[in-house]
C-alpha cells in the first residue's frame, strides 16, 4: 500500500483493513465509558440473570446451561465453500491449546486424512468464564479441506483438545463444477433472528432433512444480537411492535408469548414480556442463534453476507436518551438530553464496527479475490454467485466511515462527532471517498462480472442486504442504484436479491431508474431475462426477527414497479436453477410450507437451424458480445424449451403445437438439434438451448388478489410498442423500528435532497 493510500485509510476509521480477508481493527482513541457489562434488563442486571426479570432463555433455540463447572465443549459447526474445497469452522468457549484438527475421508468408516487450520478469538463482552458455557463461544476454528472432488459427499471428524469431546462422524457435500447441467435448488433467507423465525427454521429443516437444497444464502441480519436492548426501551406511538403492559398489536396478529404479562417491575417496552424473546445479553443472542441454526448448518453450506444489524451493539436510541446514559455514562433507566447522543464509541470495543460477524463465520473472500465475509462469489452448476456489501464500501453508503464525519481540517473526527454504527472501510479506497471507482469492492466487482464464463454459468445472480428499488422508499436505495446498477445492466445480471425491508417484494423486470421493460414480461408469474436492459429485483426480507413484519403507514401502499407484495407472511424461499434457460423461484410460508409466489425466469429464445420458428419469435442473439467472444454450439437434444411471445401454431417434426398465449413451450418431437451462440465472458449472448425437457406450468393471465399477495393487475402490463414505464412517484412511509430510527434522525438531510446516507 502507497503512503497516500496508508494516509487516506487512516482516516476512514482509525485502522483500514487492506488486507484480504483480515478482521477490521476497532477505533479506541476514545475510553469505553459505558457499563462493563450491558444488560437489557432493569430488574436483574446480572449476567446470569436470578429469574426477577426477563427470564433468560434456556429452551430452544437455547441450549440448558451446562453443570457448575462446565467443560470445554464445541458448541457450534457451520460449513462454507472454499474455492475447490470446503471449510469447516466450530466454535469453543475456551481454547484449544493446539492447532485445530480433523480427519477425513469419502467413507464414514474410514477417516484415514488429516487436515488442521487455525484459531482466533476476541475479547467478546462479558467472556465465556462469566456465562453459562455450553450458551458461549470465544474461540472461532477454521479448517479447510482443499482440492475435493466435485458433488461429492465426504465425511470428517472434529479431534478432541483441551476438554472438548470429539465430534461425531458429519458430513458434507461438495459444490458442482461450473458448468455442471443437473438442476439444483438454493435456501434464500434474509433478516432472521430467532423471534419469530420458528416457521422459517421448521421449513428450512424440513428442505435440508429432504435433500432439497444444496446450501443456504443468508442475506444479512443474522441473529438481531443488537437488540439486547428490546426490554428497556419504552414504547413510542409511532412503533407497531410495542408491548404496553397489558395487550400488544403487531403486524399479522400478537403471538402467544406477547399476550403474557410483563415480570413484576420491568416497564412496558419494545420488545413484549419476554424482551422480545431476546437474550438481554448483546453476544448471548449471537450464541443462541448459532446454536438453534447449528442443526442446519452443519450439514449443508450456509453462506453469508452483512447487514445492518451486524454493524454495533445497536443502531439507534429510544425516547429520552436512555441507551445514551446507559452506555455512554452507566446510568439505569434515566433519561437525559439529545446532547447525549450515542458515538461510535458507546459499544464496548468488541461490538464495533462487525467485529463478531467477522469471527463466527468464514466466506471465500480470499479464494475469490474479495474481502473477507464482506464481498465474494463462486461457481456451482450453471450459475455464478456474487455477494456484495450494502452497509459499507462505496459512496453514502448507509454505514460509513469516519472520513464522512470529518470537518474542516480535521483528520479525524471528534469523539461527538461520530454515530454509533461508522464502519469500514473493509478494502482499499484508491482516491475519493465519493467516487465509486475508488473502491476496491466496486473494481472486484467488475472485474469478477467480466471474467464470468456465461457458456458455463450462464445464470448470474446477485445479492446484497439493501433493495435498489422497494415499495417502502429510502434514500439508500438511490445511492445503491448509483453505484451499482450500471455494472450489473452492463454484465447482464439475471437477478438481484436482497432483505433488510421486512416483507417479501418481486418487481416487475426493471431498468435504469426503474423503468418497467415490459417487453420481459410474459406474465406476472414468468419473465424473459433483457441483458443489458434489465433485470428482476427480489426483497427477501421475510425469515422473522424481534422487529416483525414492515408496513405502510396510512394512505401508502405498493409503487407500480410491484409485482408481488406479501405483508403478513414470514419464511424463506427457494432459487432452483432448472437448466441453461430456466430458473424458478418459490416463496416457502414458513406457517404451513405453502406458496406464496412461484416465479419463472426464462432465457431469451431462438429457433435452432431447419425448424420452423414459431411466428413473432424472439429474434436470434447478437453475435456480438459486450466483452467477450462469441462462440456458436451445436447440439443435439432429446427435448429443448422455446419461449412464444404471442398465439402462433409451431410444427416440429410429427407434432403442432397450438400456442394461445405467450408461454414456454416444451418440444419433445426429438432428437433435435440446436444452435446457439456461446460466450466466453460476456453478458450480452444468451444461452437458448435446453438439454432437458420442462413441463410446462400453469399461469393465469390475471393473477389473484389477496391480503397477503398483492400482484400487479394485467392493466400494469402494456401493449408491445410501449417498451418501458417510469416508476411513479409515490413513496412509502418507514415502519420498521430501524426505518422510524432513520425519519427521526435524518428528516432535516432528507428534505435537502438527502445529501446524506440516511440510516435504517
């Protein structure tokens, strides 16, 4: 790194971590003045909690507390891609006194390879010494099982040391080799918690013990740790998820464990009777949430990304300053002045700036040229995955470093002057901290969508924790479209997903500025892929969390850019990759395992070289790519999928198809051939081709309505000459407790065109 690099990443927050794959050092230029402890709960503040307040939880997804004098034990597993190879991290509450180890091989009977790797702890607030043990880790352990043969299962021991029993015999399946052609489904998941999530894990367990999924992507806010606090703040009028003493209204109806009454003393609250069912301890709920996940992600890789949740101990304040005087001073249920406001420095140090994200997980940053867990993508089958930061790393990002706080001369910001959730940068910044060309995840980002071999992968999907587009509009989403919508428009990207708004939200096919490209779509259930033109935009933000479900405030509902909107359900859902040309998507109610969406995405058509091409069909691909080269395939097929924009009757062979509407069509009248231009890298040839036959599925030219699934109406949808409509100019109020947070906090910056990012 230059002197002038070294120069401006001092600067950005104190220590800038330039190095791939490193833990962000935290800022300690200022005393933690807070109390050494942070307990959410003003009856008992112990550590261990007596039973006079929040009953501490010790039934799932916790664990019971281990004997008086516990034993080293392990308590979590959590598997993870690694280039060729996979890696496998566990966690201890104490240390191992020698290299992390275990054995391995492709039988359970015989384990005859040996593998190591490496510890790394921090000093979490309080220790493990100070806590039930078999409901702590401190100690994080990597080991990585590299050059594996691809899709296969391999099964591996964890080694016993300083106390910890050895493991079972486990196992895990390696991922496809790029280009592999067998379909394949992906557990997408984002803002989950463990409160109320318990729908999302039962179904999520029940498509991993069927061999369903072959790994889940979770999206950012992981466990909601940072809302240790849910018990002591007192309700605001302007906060649906308010316990007030005696009854509750949360969006989707009250659950049984809000309708208890709160323990004697403790005030009515934003988080219900119980804290909201959280642990009053900041990592407490990080090992509580690990350990309920433990059941998943030990057996299949469960990848991760950051989200705002993951930032600090907290993002925000509640009336009165009252997290300002507990943590900046020590004083218990007291108000006092907006003066006292919460800094960067009111976590205790290891809550700052994703520390403890950064050691309970580890992604292949380094193996694919990223950063850490921050940013990386990897091959499996026909589709490439890029997961990016939202939070930091490029212009007004909604969590910035401490160069966006610095006044006039300064070189550092004053202890005031700095917010509770300032962090990263997590790479280099190569000149200003507003140009988006500066930052090192925007130059991976790129060079990784132009190195993308789309004739092997030719599905590519992205996801971050922040929506570019939402019916619930936000300043950030203007500033993630401004760095970042032009690359993937420009490479192709078939998908974007995301969280962070608590419902789940499809758009309509979207390009710059959120035009509509109503030429993509064949109905409110399948769209065409345009590269180049647009791309589809998923919010997944439904798995639960303490914050419940996102909503409207009165007189705001969903943009025209909506196709389907869910305000009611929780759950997960699931990306299949089906072949080359098509990928379906399918919104898992965490309830009762029932649809909520199913959603097809198809490749653009072309008829292959002596069939008769249906009338209107989609014209042949460009031979020319973006950046790339284009390589004609020919193949013969047993059956191949078509895409027919309008009625026509198409004859293949002994067979007339009679097509009414514009549909996928299946032609199984084979062996055929086909042809379609290949492409090395680029993003602007699509694949046609199917090696695989396709039922057809049903679809309805005007979709149902209802509460929970609000779709577009086929008037949204206009004739052929009209190729794009602009996004109307309609905003929806915040309603989360972080969005309420960002009104309150940034009014004065929105009305002035939101200079700033505003935070969520």
């Amino acid at each position: 790194m230059t002197k002038k690099a070294a120069a401006i990443c001092g600067t950005l927050l104190g220590a800038c971590v330039v190095v791939v794959g490193g833990v962000p050092t935290v800022d300690e230029s200022y005393p933690y003045t807070g109390p050494e402890i942070p307990v959410g709960d003003w009856v008992d503040g112990t550590v261990t909690g007596t039973g006079k307040g929040f009953p501490r939880l010790v039934e799932p997804p916790a664990v019971k507390p281990a004997a008086e004098k516990p034993t080293n034990n392990i308590n979590v597993i959590s598997l993870s891609y690694a280039g060729g190879g996979v890696n496998i991290h566990y966690q201890t509450p104490f240390g191992l006194g020698t290299a992390p180890a275990l054995t391995w091989g492709t039988s359970p009977g015989s384990l005859p390879n040996a593998a190591t790797g490496s510890s790394r702890s921090y000093e979490r607030t309080p220790p493990c010494s100070q806590v039930a043990v078999t409901q702590c880790s401190q100690f994080y352990h990597e080991v990585q099982i590299r050059n594996l043969k691809p899709d296969t299962r391999y099964y591996y021991k964890i080694a016993a040391a300083n106390g910890t029993t050895a493991s079972g015999v486990l196992s895990f399946t390696t991922a496809r080799d790029a280009g592999d052609r067998e379909s394949f489904t992906v557990a997408v998941l984002n803002d989950m918690g463990y409160t109320n999530a318990g729908g999302t894990y039962r179904e999520l367990n029940r498509a991993v013990d069927e061999g369903v999924v072959a790994f889940a992507w979770h999206g950012g806010d992981i466990s909601y740790a940072d809302n240790w606090f849910s018990g002591i703040l007192p309700c605001e009028s302007d906060w649906p998820v308010c316990y007030n003493g005696s009854s509750t209204s949360v969006p989707g109806g009250a659950t049984a464990e809000l309708q208890k009454p709160l323990p004697p003393g403790e005030i009515p609250n934003q988080g219900g009777p119980l804290g909201g069912d959280m642990s009053v301890l900041y990592e407490s709920n990080w090992d509580l949430w690990q350990q309920w996940m433990n059941n998943i992600t030990a057996r299949i890789p469960y990848m991760i990304l950051p989200g705002n949740h993951e930032a600090a101990c907290t993002e925000f304040d509640g009336p009165g300053q009252i997290l300002a005087s507990y943590l900046n001073h020590n004083e218990k249920n007291t108000t006092s002045a907006k003066s006292n406001k919460l800094t960067y420095y009111s976590c205790p140090p290891s809550q700052r700036n994703y520390t403890t994200y950064q050691h309970r997980f580890r992604m292949p940053g380094s193996e694919s040229g990223g950063v850490g867990n921050f940013w990386y993508s990897f091959d499996y089958g026909l589709a490439h995955f890029i997961a990016f930061n939202g939070e930091t790393d490029y212009p007004y990002s909604p969590e910035w470093p401490f160069a966006r706080e610095l006044k006039d001369g300064e070189t550092k910001p004053k202890k005031n002057e700095t917010f509770v959730t300032n962090s990263g940068p997590f790479g280099a910044v190569h000149g200003s901290i507003y140009a988006k060309e500066s930052y090192e995840q925007y130059r991976w980002l790129e060079k990784d969508l132009a190195g993308v071999n789309r004739t092997k992968t030719p599905w590519v999907i992205a996801m971050s924790h922040r929506p570019m587009y939402s019916s619930q509009v936000s300043a950030y989403q203007k500033y993630m479209r401004d760095a970042f919508e032009d690359l993937f428009l420009k490479y192709g990207l078939d998908a974007y997903l995301s969280g962070h708004i608590h419902w789940y939200e499809r758009t309509f096919p979207l390009g710059t500025n959120g035009t509509i490209d109503k030429t993509s779509i064949i109905d409110n259930n399948t769209f065409s892929t345009n590269p180049g033109k647009s791309m589809t935009h998923i919010i997944n933000g439904m798995a639960g969390n303490v914050e419940s479900h996102s909503t409207f405030l009165e007189g705001q509902s969903r943009l025209d850019l909506s196709c389907v909107l869910d305000l009611d359900h929780y759950g997960f859902s699931k990306l299949t990759i089906v072949n080359e040309t098509v990928l379906t998507w399918s919104f898992v109610k965490g309830i009762d395992g029932s649809s909520g969406d199913d959603f097809t995405l198809v490749k653009r058509g072309t008829e292959a070289p002596g069939h008769s091409a249906p009338s209107g069909a989609i014209p042949p691909a460009s031979k020319t790519a973006v950046d790339g080269v284009v390589v004609p395939v020919t193949e013969v097929v047993h059956a191949y999928t078509t895409f027919c924009p309008e009625p026509t009757t198409f004859t293949q062979g002994s067979k007339t198809y009679v097509v009414t509407q514009a549909t996928l069509l299946t032609i199984t009248d084979c062996p055929c051939t086909i042809s379609h231009p290949g492409n090395t890298s680029a993003a602007s040839s699509p694949i046609i081709s199917l090696g695989s036959s396709i039922g057809l599925r049903a679809s309805s030219s005007a979709p149902s309505e209802s509460q929970s699934s609000q779709e577009g109406s086929p008037s949204t949808l206009a004739g052929p000459s009209s190729t794009s409509t602009p996004v109307r100019s309609a905003g929806s109020a915040p309603s989360s407790r972080g969005d309420r947070a960002e009104v309150r906090m940034n009014a004065a910056a929105f009305a002035a065109a939101a200079a700033l990012a505003i935070l969520l």
